[in-house]
C-alpha cells in the first residue's frame, strides 16, 4: 500500500508562462487548444498546531498515516493503518475519541482504513482489504456499510450533493463512481483514454484523484497530466487543463510508446474547498515537494516549494482541506499530522 500513495502523475506549467487550455470529450480525447493567462493571488499558508510523536501519550502517537481530512468545524480526522482506527481531534489540535480500532469483518471493525472523507455528519472510512465504505457519525457510531464492487478503489471524496465519489480502476482504463449514502450507485463519470493505447505491458491502471468543488466535480487525470472541472448534471466540462513543466512531461492521449517512467512527479493530493483546489506533487531527483493552488476556473494562485532536507519543513501529502485549513501527513521518519491556515494576504 506505501507505493499506491506514490502514484505517479501531474500536470503543471511554470508560474511565468502562459498555459494551453484544452477540452475534452470524455470517452475520447479530442483536442482543441486555446490560449490561457494565469490570474496571479497572494496566499497565506501558516502552520496552525500538528499532531504525531515518536513517544509519548498513545493518542499522540500513530502508527501508519495513510489519510487524513478536516471537517467544516475544524476537527481532525486521521486514519491509521496500522492501529485500524480514526483519530479524532478537535480544531485546537485536542484528543477527542478514537473511531474503529477493533480488527475484524464485523459491522463497524476495520481491517485496513486506507481513506476517509468527512461529510456534514458522517466520517466515511474505505476499507481497502475488505472492499467497503463504513460510515460512522462524527460521534463516533457506527451507523452502516456498503461494498463497492471493485478491484482497488485510489480516492474517496464528497461529492456534491453530499454523497460519496470514487476513483477506480475499470478493465483496462478507470472511472469516477457517484455512490449515495445507502451504497446505490447514480453516477458514472470521467473515463480516461484507454490505457492499452496509452502503455505498452502490465501496469495497473492509475484512476486518479477527484474532489467537490462548488457543486461539480475536480478532477485529476493520472495519465495525461490533466486537471478537470465536470458539472454532472450536465456531464459536461467547464474546463480542461493540461501543464508541464521541466520534470513533468504531459503525455498525448493517442501515444502508443509511452512508458511510466515518463511520469516522473508522484502525486501527494489533491483537494478543494470553496475558494481553492490545491494540488500537491513530489520532485524525487531532487527532493522537492509542491503546493499548487488554482481557483475555480483552474488558474494558478499560489506555489508553495518544501525541500526534504535536515531542519526544513516538509509538509508531505495533502489530505483535506475545509473551513480556511489544510490538513497534511507524512510518514518519515515518524507519522506526523500537520494543521495550517489558508488565506489571502
């Protein structure tokens, strides 16, 4: 599961140069270029309070972050692989209650919390061993589940209309699934170009990550390089954009020759709130790690560059983003939960 949160994608340009806008058809990749000026904002990202020890009291110590996410309050919500359970806390970074934590098949047991989404008053948590969804209430209780028929699910998100959106691999290529809280699905979006046009071999096809952002649905394409605006009531794109810069190398939807080295910046999130969408994604040669921040329409606001280095701040992936904070995990050298605000200057 550590190489699954490295999957490999991006998808950006140089904050100085202007950017080509394309749109897409979803079951086929036309394209149509058009010219596109960047909208240039200042942004603030200031460390709140973070959360994770190497020793210490046993709410503060975690075994294995693999997600993490923050309600409309502020509250934080950080699932541990290894413990199988959510940690709760508070806006102030105070320990309220563990949810899961007994191993099983069971109603409300988890086996392997792999991601979580908060909604208004559930705390969706996906099971990657046991193949379902548990909702709890952020009381704590658990209230049911469903089993998504599906061989590996990437992301878990709100969706618009308050249920759940789902990214997965599909045959040979992926899809968005829009499941509601009873587990009917009623909706399919997003089918990526077929991977076997795309990769020569067996490689598992990469779904890609999505989020609700005003009512429609962002989304990243793995392969291409592309970020997305789809209105599902409509299933059309407001927009669809590709970027590159001098480590990223967008790939053209009908290459019959690309290889996944090609890919070269894993993606470490992709999130939104009502003002933003931020992408975050990892330089490995060099060991940088970047912040992208994009409004509504998909332009450039903000960048934000960490460097893994002895003494430097290194945020790691970005898990959820909600009422003016961001919330980010690492894994190295000990799980850490970190909390910041997010606003304009």
């Amino acid at each position: 599961m550590l190489l699954i949160l490295g999957w490999t994608l991006s998808f950006l340009t140089a904050c100085d140069r202007d950017w080509q806008q394309y749109s897409i058809q979803p079951e086929q990749s036309r394209l149509a270029t058009k010219r596109s000026s960047s909208h240039q904002a200042s942004i603030r990202m200031e460390e709140l309070f973070s959360l994770g020890r190497l020793d210490g009291p046993e709410e503060q110590v975690f075994g294995m972050v693999f997600d993490a996410d923050v309600g409309k309050d502020g509250s934080v919500y950080v699932a541990d692989v290894m413990f199988r359970r959510i940690s709760v806390f508070d806006s102030a970074g105070r320990f309220v209650r563990w949810i899961g934590g007994k191993k099983g098949q069971g109603p409300g047991e988890l086996m392997s919390p792999y991601k979580i989404a908060v909604l208004d008053s559930l705390v969706a948590v996906y099971d990657d061993q046991l193949g379902r969804v548990n909702l709890f209430g952020t009381d704590g209780t658990f209230r049911r589940y469903f089993i998504v028929p599906t061989p590996f699910t990437e992301d878990l998100a709100a969706a618009p209309d308050g249920g759940l959106l789902l990214t997965t691999p599909f045959g040979d290529s992926a899809e968005v699934l829009h499941y509601d809280l009873s587990g009917k699905l009623v909706g399919t979006y997003v089918r990526p170009a077929h991977i076997r046009t795309l990769l020569r071999g067996h490689y598992l096809p990469r779904p890609g990550l999505v989020c609700a952002q005003s009512g429609k649905i962002a989304y990243a394409n793995a392969w291409i390089y592309e970020l997305a605006l789809l209105d599902p009531r409509s299933g059309r794109y407001d927009w669809v954009k590709r970027w590159k810069n001098d480590f990223i190398k967008p790939v053209a939807p009908d290459s019959a020759t690309v290889r996944p080295a090609v890919q070269s910046a894993p993606l470490f999130g992709f999130e939104c709130d009502e003002d933003h969408i931020v992408l975050a994604y990892f330089d490995p040669p060099n060991q940088r790690l970047f912040y992208d921040f994009f409004d509504d329409q998909g332009n450039l606001e903000a960048r934000f560059k960490f460097t893994r280095a002895p003494g430097q701040p290194f945020p790691g992936f970005v898990g959820g983003m909600a009422a003016d904070r961001l919330v980010a995990f690492r894994t190295r050298p000990y799980s850490q939960v970190f909390i910041y605000w997010i606003g304009h200057q």
